[in-house]
C-alpha cells in the first residue's frame, strides 16, 4: 500500500560551512546571517510551521550554536526588554523561542545533502516527512508546501518542488525528466540528475529545496553512492524512488511553483533577497525605495 500519512516533521539541513560567505561565517552560521532584520533560516522555520510542521529537526555540525541559541531563550535580554516595557522587541526576541519543537542531531562528516537526511531516520521513523533547504527562502505570501502536501495525498510516494528557470543556470539545480499529468502544474518525474551540464539538461524545471518524502528514502540513501561533487546527493536518492513501485514507497512527483522565492545561498542572491524584502516592508520599505531611485539615478 502507498503510504498516505500525512506529513508532520520537517527536517532542516544546516551543517554546511558557508563557503560562500566567507570571512563572515568563520565564526556565525551561514543559516544565522540576517534577511533585514530577521536569520535566514528563521524564515524557514516560521514556513514549516505555518503548513502545520511543528516538529523540526535540523541537522548540524560544528560552530551551528548560535543557531540553537537563537531558537533558545534568552532569559538576560528578556528581562532587560521586559524591565525597559520594550514589549515590540520582546515579542520578536521570544518568537522564535516558542515556534515549534525543535530538535538537533549532528552530522559528523559532511558527506552530502542525502548523507545528511540520512541523519534524520531515527528522528523521523516510518513516516513522510519534509526536507527545507536553508538557501531557499520562499515569500511567506507564496506558501507552497500545502500545495505539495495535496499533491501527495493524491499520489502518495515523495513530492519535489519545482521551478522553470532560464536553461543557462539549470547547472546550479538538480534537473527532472517528466512527463505531464492532468494538471498543469503537477509532473510526474521520471529521472533526476543533479546539477547537468546545460546541453544534458532533461528540462527546465530545477528542483528547489522543499522536498516531501516518503520513508522509504532511507533505505534508498543507505545504499546511494557518492555523486556529483563526492557527496551522496539527495537527488541520486529520489531518482531511484522514481522507478520504483507505488507499493515499495516510490513515485515521484513534482508541483511546479511559480511563486516568489529568493536564493540566500550567494552572495549577489541573497543580497537581492534582502533588497526585495526590505522594499516590500512598511517600516523601512519606503524609505529604502525613495533612496534607491535616488542612488540608481546617480549611478
Ligand atoms: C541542493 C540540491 C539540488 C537543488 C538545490 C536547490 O543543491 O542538491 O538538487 O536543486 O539544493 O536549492 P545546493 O544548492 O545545496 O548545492
């Protein structure tokens, strides 16, 4: 029987070293860098709990502390806002303490995105779950993972959340093979390759980091090997779950989202990540927008 149980823990992969932004992740988790005023990957947490994920997991590694600080109290800077009647901030400062049941377990060796949801088995147990990528933060006005649960409680197996993205950077994504159901924004996937070259692309569609997936993934990564890069790939996993029977906890679909999604995993992403969202805001968002007319003006 395909397995139709409905989602309820998400697993947040948070062990990488932030290559990408060094100096300033020598000693802060890239997931803690701000998006205005608010950690990247408090964004993330905020959605999963939003689509009724209220179990988190995050899978980390070494120097992620103030990550799980940041989702701790911090019982000092609460009294002062308290004593100060600074009642705005201490809503923000204890919001993201009382978000959702938070969980940590250590990845040891960093040895790939499947390797780390591997991680999760123990946490998980025998049931769908949700992966989040950090690096993709997707506009809170856009919510996709309620369309992908709906997806899966049609079809069952694992749902992938998918993009058309201008062929030159499919290279940046993992890539499907499809073939058309009888809704538009609904694939059926056949095969997977993670990050093509753009003449071995089997589509446009590129996999963005929002994933449901059955448990029959574990068994998939235990025996995956290593892939693109030297790492076990998450996506070398859900190419087997394609091509294997319903019954055995495979399929694979993607729901194709064209929803507001910002990459926070580059630097020139993330900082029109930031630029985007702060111009949206009622606080700060008009004055940024009149200083940025003026600034292009002077370019
Ligand atoms: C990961 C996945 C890739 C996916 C991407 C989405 O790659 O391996 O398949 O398309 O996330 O952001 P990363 O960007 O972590 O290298």
């Amino acid at each position: 029987m395909a397995n139709h149980a409905s989602v309820r823990k998400a697993v947040v992969p948070a062990a990488g070293l932030g290559t990408r932004f060094l100096p300033a992740t020598k000693a802060t988790p890239k997931e803690m860098l701000p998006v205005v005023d608010k950690p990247a990957i408090q964004y993330v947490v905020e959605e999963a709990v939003t689509a009724g994920l209220d179990d988190i997991l995050f899978i980390t590694g070494r120097s992620k502390r103030p990550l799980e600080d940041h989702f701790d109290r911090n019982l000092e800077l609460e009294e002062v806002l308290e004593e100060k009647g600074d009642h705005e901030r201490l809503a923000s400062v204890t919001a993201s303490t009382n978000l959702g049941r938070i969980h940590y377990v250590r990845q040891g060796d960093p040895l790939g995105l499947g390797h780390a949801v591997l991680m999760a088995e123990n946490h998980v147990g025998d049931e769908p779950f949700a992966v989040l990528l950090g690096d993709d933060l997707i506009d809170p006005r856009d919510p996709v993972l309620q369309d992908m649960m709906a997806v899966r409680a049609e079809h069952g197996g694992s749902v992938v959340c998918l993009m058309r993205v201008p062929r030159e950077t499919i290279s940046l994504y993992g890539c499907p093979a499809v073939e058309t159901t009888d809704r538009d924004d609904v694939v059926t996937i056949t095969d997977l390759i993670e990050k093509p070259p753009v003449d071995e692309a089997p589509s446009d569609y590129a996999v963005i980091g929002r994933y449901l997936l059955d448990p029959a993934v574990f068994e998939v990564l235990r025996s995956t090997k290593p892939g693109r890069g030297g790492e076990i790939q998450l996506t070398d996993a859900l190419r087997v779950l394609a091509t294997m029977p319903a019954e055995a906890g495979g399929g694979v679909h993607g729901f194709v989202f064209d929803g507001r999604r910002y990459d926070t995993g580059d630097r020139l992403s993330y900082l029109q990540a930031v630029i985007t969202l702060a111009t949206e805001r009622d606080d700060i968002g008009p004055g940024l927008r009149d200083w940025l007319a003026s600034f292009v003006a002077r370019m």
